[in-house]
C-alpha cells in the first residue's frame, strides 16, 4: 500500500467511514464516453448516521478492480463549484448552445447540478473535518 492509499485508509479511519460497494455494472459512464467502463454503486457511510450513495466510475486502466478509499476520496466534489457561470467558466463548459431552442446548454447544466448535489452531500458527511478532506491528493 502507498502513501496516497494509506493517507485515505487513515482518514476513513480516523472518521469513522465505511465503505459498501452495492453493485457494478459493465457500462457507459460519463456524458460522451465511446468506451464502457466498471460503474460502482458506492454507499459511503460515516459514524453509523451519514449515508452518501452515488455511482462510480472506475478508472479504464484499473478494469473491474473495486475502487478504494483514495479513488473515492480524490473524486469527491469537496469544494463549492460556486454560480452555474463560474462552474462554467472554472472547467471550460459551454453555457449557451445555439442549436437548442432556447439557446442554453443544457448538458452544462445537467452536469453543474450534479455536482452540486455531491457537493451538498459531500459537506454533510464531511462539515467538520473537509479541509482534511481535501488534502488527500
């Protein structure tokens, strides 16, 4: 085990998080994958009472090996994306699309709405101890 691994291991440790991987899927992922990559359906839970399940996109090169508690960790939204505007600037979306009828990209938005429902859940979870959080790099 690295450092990076065990920095992790330590924190779910240290904050009472546990780890239930519920089921996994062959599939297409991200919005514009061509290739089909291991989905996990993660259930994240902290001290018996917080509870965050979402689905997780195992990295292509890591094939169907289960995630681990750093690859949780590292793609965890655990900053505020901010205004629709600012997200859009921040990552290189596109905020407007001229070939929808009213003009808004809507696949920017779909996107910045699931980020900030992660981040809701993230700072839940984590509220006390999310600058630890994001240190683990």
């Amino acid at each position: 085990m690295d450092d990076y691994q065990l920095e992790a291991l330590n924190f779910a440790n240290k904050h009472g998080v546990s780890m239930i991987i519920k089921q996994k899927d062959y599939m297409l992922h991200f919005e514009g994958d061509k290739v089909k990559r291991w989905v996990f359906k993660i259930e994240l839970i902290r001290e018996g009472v917080h509870k965050f399940t979402f689905n997780f996109g195992q990295s292509i090169s890591q094939d169907k090996a289960p995630p681990t508690f750093y690859d949780i960790f590292t793609c965890l939204t655990n900053y505020d994306p901010g205004t629709y505007e600012e997200f859009c600037d921040d990552f290189g979306y596109d905020r407007f699309d001229e070939d929808t009828s009213d003009g808004l990209n809507h696949s920017s938005e779909r996107i910045y709405n699931a980020v900030c429902k992660e981040f809701y859940n993230v700072e839940v979870m984590f509220s006390d101890c999310m600058e630890e959080l994001q240190e683990i790099q």
